[in-house]
C-alpha cells in the first residue's frame, strides 16, 4: 500500500487494507510512505509495518521539476530495493506524491498494480500514474472526464474504515463526555485545517461559549491549533465547558458520531465518512484545490439532500448562525438529511475494490 500527504489519501489505503485482511487473514501488507506527510504520524498506530522512501511533489518550475524527478528516481530505487525483499503481488496507490515512486517501483518489479482515485477531479499523481495502472479505481465517475484509459476504470465510491460504519450517538457521546440531552456542533477543517474557515468558525465559537445544551466540537487542524489558542488568549476569552478546541481529531468516528450537525471541508473522504455515519452537514468546499473537486463532492451529497453547500466566499458569521439557528429548531429537517447522506455513502467501496484485485 502507498498513499500519502494527507489523511484522505492515507486512510482510504488503511481502508482497502483492512478489508484485504478481513478477506484474506494470512495476507501480508507493508506501506510505503513518505517522512514530509501525515504518514509517519499515522501508520505507527495502523496495525501494518510501513517504510519510508524519498518523494518530492510536481513543480512547473523546470529547474525545480528537475529536482522532483532526481528526488523521485531515488525514491523508486529504494522502493524497488524494498520490493525485492518484500516480494509483493500487488501494489496499490491511493493518491499524493510518494505514489509517483512507489507504483514506479512496482511496474518495474512486475507487480500488478492499482490506483485509486478519491476526488471528481483527479490529483496530479494519479493522472500521471494512470498510464502505468492495471486499474484505477474512481471515488467519483466524473473523474473519468479527466483521464485517459477508460477501459481500466471502475467506479467504486471512497474507501471508508468499518470504524465509521453502525455508529451510534448515545455510544459515541458516552465515549466523549457529553450529556444525550446536548445539540452538539462538530466543525472540522480536515487535517491541516483552513485559515479562513476557522476564522468563521472561531467567531461562531464565541457566540457558542456558555450556551446551555449546545455543544461546539472545534478541530482546528494541527497547522492552525496554536494561531486559534494564540487569539483565545489575547482576547482573553474565558472558554466555558461546552467549548472543545482539538489540533487533530485521532477518533473522527466518534466526533462524528456524538454530532447532530457537521460543518466541515468537503474532501472526498470527509464527505464519504460523513455520509456513512449518517449525520447532516453544512459543507464548505476549500476553492484552492485542482479543479476545484471539493465544489463537486459537495454538490453531490447537497444534490441527494444530505448537505447544505456553502462557497467559502459566502461563509459567513451571519450565514452559519442563521443556518445553524434555523437547523436546531427544525430536528425533522435534520432527521431527513441524516437520512440521505447515509444512502449517500459508498458502503460498499472496498468490497468492490477487494473483489476487482482479487480476480
């Protein structure tokens, strides 16, 4: 398994995995990985052993495409080096750059290999994988506009872990803390997190703090956390108990699952690992991505009535309390979203995976 940068390319890989396991127990899985991303935080508690490998992301800058190609080379050798100690069957990319050396690697050793594409709009990585790809894999069929060899392609939807599947709010919230009679908020900007929509989001904290029976979830994202607490403690703003602010959220399945509304980003596997636990949102695509996929995520899950979508030009303090004032008098309207997220989910992504490798 390779994947890496971020969370959504790293736990569709855990997802594809695990289910390889359940099928196959005696299966053996290594993922190779990358020391500049979120890899090396979260494999080490995944359960598979993972190596390291030199990566570099694409430039347009010559000079500096030059630098990623050497780099990339490198990193090839050295996955080739481990290939041929490891000896594996397959080898399967679930998107960011350390995929670039490691599929590499794997077309040359002669292993069959996959790729998987969680976005509408395909990363650089994968369109430029695909050509070496015995499959790939498709979050979204209108990826498909953007690559080359329909004939390898099956739509899939987006690997989930079964942790995000028969959540339960009573049980998540007793795991958390927080009292059944509670209106909990979870808001999260993904792993990184986002300047701008935390700054709403740090407004809107404000106008939380103290309420009665109202909790506010506040995942910052571990770039942001220290900026965020920074402006706590000089506005001196004395957070009541009702006010949670977490850098990284480890245990999204019971943030989730403990939330009556989500506000989030609308990356690929946000919004699949929201749909699955069956929970409403308000989703904020971030417009500073290729092909500007997280739009499209969102107007799919708003389209089946799951979301409401919200540009992040329109992401407002005065637009999210309405919205959220209106949501939490309404219990019926959340009740229906819930309900049409859930059939939103890709429930079976990784079986259909399983069973394509598998033949």
């Amino acid at each position: 398994m390779t994947g890496g940068g971020s969370g959504g390319h790293i736990y569709p890989a855990l997802a594809i995995a695990d289910k390889i396991k359940q099928k196959d127990p005696d299966s053996e899985i290594l993922y190779i990985g990358n020391d500049l991303g979120l890899e090396k935080d979260i494999l080490p508690d995944s359960g598979y052993p993972f190596e390291l490998v030199k990566a570099r992301w694409f430039e347009k800058n010559p000079v500096e495409l030059l630098k990623t190609g050497v780099v990339t080379m490198q990193g090839r050798n050295q996955a080739l080096k481990i290939m041929k100690k490891f000896k594996p069957d397959v080898v399967i990319g679930t998107g960011g750059f350390v995929c670039v050396p490691v599929m590499l690697a794997g077309k040359k050793y002669g292993a069959r290999c996959y790729i998987h594409e969680q976005n509408a709009y395909p990363g650089v990585a994968n369109r430029f994988l695909e050509g070496k790809a015995d499959k790939i894999f498709l979050g979204f069929a209108e990826a498909s506009h953007y690559l080359r060899h329909p004939e390898k392609q099956v739509v899939t939807g987006n690997p989930v872990r079964s942790r995000f599947f028969n959540i339960n709010k009573e049980r998540s919230r007793k795991k958390l803390g927080i009292s059944d009679d509670d209106f909990v908020i979870f808001s999260f900007a993904g792993s990184q997190g986002a300047n701008q929509m935390n700054a709403v989001i740090y407004e809107f904290m404000k106008t939380l703090n103290g309420r009665k029976n109202v909790v506010l979830l506040f995942g910052t994202g571990t770039m942001h956390y220290g900026s965020i607490m920074d402006r706590v403690k000089t506005e001196k703003v004395e957070l009541q108990d009702n006010i949670r602010i977490e850098a990284y959220i480890t245990e999204m399945q019971e943030y989730l699952g403990a939330a009556d509304l989500i506000i989030g980003r609308a990356g690929a596997l946000s919004a699949a690992e929201i749909c699955m636990c069956g929970r409403p949102s308000i989703l904020v695509p971030s417009p500073n991505v290729p092909g500007n996929h997280q739009f499209y995520n969102a107007k799919a899950v708003a389209d089946a009535g799951g979301a409401i979508l919200i540009e992040e030009k329109d992401f407002t303090l005065d637009r999210l309390v309405s919205e959220t004032e209106k949501l939490m008098k309404e219990p019926e309207t959340l009740e229906s979203m819930g309900k049409a997220a859930y059939k939103n989910a890709p429930k079976n992504a990784t079986d259909i995976i399983y069973s394509v490798i598998k033949d």
